[in-house]
C-alpha cells in the first residue's frame, strides 16, 4: 500500500510537522506556553489595577472638592482679601460657579526641630477648614484640624508625605523661616498633593518639600501680607462651560491690571 505525504505549504503539512516538533521539543513548549501564562496574568492585573486606581482618585477628589479652576497671581503678586471673590461674581458665568475660597500661598523654609533636625524648603498654604473650606479642603489623616483656636495663634497641618518620610510625630512644632514656631495639630494632605513631583521630576521627592496647611490670618501673619491673598479656587456646576469661565476670569483679571494663570 503506498501512502502519500501532504504537500509542502499545505494544511496537513504543516500540522503534522507542528505535532513532531511539539513531541520533540515538549520541554521547551511547555516552558514557552507557562511564560506566555504568567505575562498576561500580569498584564491583566496590572491592568485592572490602573482602572481601581483612577476610580479611587476620582472619588477622593470628589470628596475633598477638588477645584475645577484654580487663579495663581504671578510670583510676588499679592491683591486684597475678597477682590478676587469680586472678580468671580462679576463674570457672565458666576451663576455656573458651585463654591469659591480664597487662599494664601507663600514659599518658605521649615526647620523640623529636634534630634534629626533638617531644613528644608516649605510652601505655606492659608485657608480655612472645615465646613468652611469650600474647595480643596485638607484631609486630616492624624490628629485634629486647628479649628477653635484663636487667630493669633499659629496652628496648621503637616503634609502627611513630609512627616512620614522624615519620620516627625502626629503633632508637634516646626519652625519657619524668620524664627517663628508653629505647632501643628495633625498630619494631612490636600486633593492637588496627592502626589509630589520633585522639580526635576523625581518621583521619590515627598521628603524635599514641607507643606504646611494653615488658618488664612495664620499664613498672612507669618509672611506679612495682612489681610493680603494670592490664590483662589473653585468648583463648577455640573452642566458648567469650564473653557468658558476660565475665559471670562482670565478677561476680568487683566482688566484690572493683575498678571495671573488661570488653570484647570
């Protein structure tokens, strides 16, 4: 009985030359099929981790009422408390603006005080707390927020990232640029420093920069800018034209002379 062998470049060709070298090369095979595995269960999980992750952001922004239009005044600009309240009501789009709250945000240094004392540099932020604070409100992860405490006392939040990197306690005092001692009652962190990115990108910088969360007449004590802010934020209605109103705010700051970046 004569048998044929299947052409070359047909389908029973290349099947039966596949099963011979399937059962003599089994070993590698199966090597070859079990890194195949592990590599897309890796790649699905990592996967489905970015997805949790993004949700996750989404809702901690949502529950510390991240802003939707932030107004920085250029470096060494400084206006008036409540005209930069004026400027929003003033716009065609005030009635689309959902919550609004000045700040204070200075650059400064911090001296951690104690055995391991480091200086370092520091961002002073001025706000209110609280029910109080509309927009990017802080987080108190330890400790108590400095609420009942009396203007003239300088109370804040440590930034949570810093004190665990440079391994400070819940509460205690740190001093700031120009020999004057704050106390802080907590650790906590605000929506827009979730994440540090140091200034050439580093991405292990939590310990380069101290952020120091303070009562607004607390920051304009400490930098000398009484009754002086810098800094404002807000949130939009949900059917809101965003491009629009940072138009319109960016129109209505130039008009009264002010050099700022209106950013979404």
């Amino acid at each position: 009985m004569v048998t044929s062998s299947p052409a070359p470049g047909s389908g029973r060709f290349w099947l039966r030359w596949s099963w011979r070298d399937l059962r003599s090369r089994w070993v590698a095979v199966i090597a070859i099929a079990l890194v195949l595995a592990i590599g897309t269960g890796v790649y699905a999980g990592l996967g489905s981790t970015a997805e949790w992750r993004r949700q996750s952001n989404d809702a901690s922004f949502a529950v510390l009422s991240m802003h939707d239009l932030r107004v920085t005044l250029s470096p060494g600009t400084f206006v008036d408390q409540n005209l930069l309240l004026t400027v929003v009501r003033s716009i065609d789009g005030a009635s689309d603006v959902d919550a609004v709250a000045e700040r204070l945000v200075v650059d400064s240094q911090v001296d951690t005080g104690g055995a391991g004392s480091v200086l370092v540099p520091a961002r002073l932020v001025g706000m209110t707390f609280g029910s109080d604070q509309p927009v990017d409100d802080v987080w108190v992860r330890d400790g108590t927020a400095p609420l009942g405490f009396e203007r003239d006392e300088l109370v804040g939040v440590l930034e949570a990232k810093f004190a665990d990197d440079r391994g400070l306690p819940d509460t205690g005092s740190i001093v700031i640029a120009g020999g004057r001692s704050v106390a802080y009652t907590g650790l906590g962190v605000a929506p827009e420093d979730f994440y540090y990115e140091g200034p050439e990108g580093t991405i292990f910088a939590q310990g380069e920069l101290a952020i120091v969360y303070l009562p607004l007449e607390s920051a304009q004590a400490i930098s000398g800018r009484s009754e002086a802010v810098n800094d404002l934020v807000l949130t939009l209605t949900e059917d809101a034209d965003r491009d629009a109103i940072e138009a319109q705010l960016d129109s209505a700051i130039s008009d009264l002379g002010l050099s700022a970046t209106v950013s979404n």
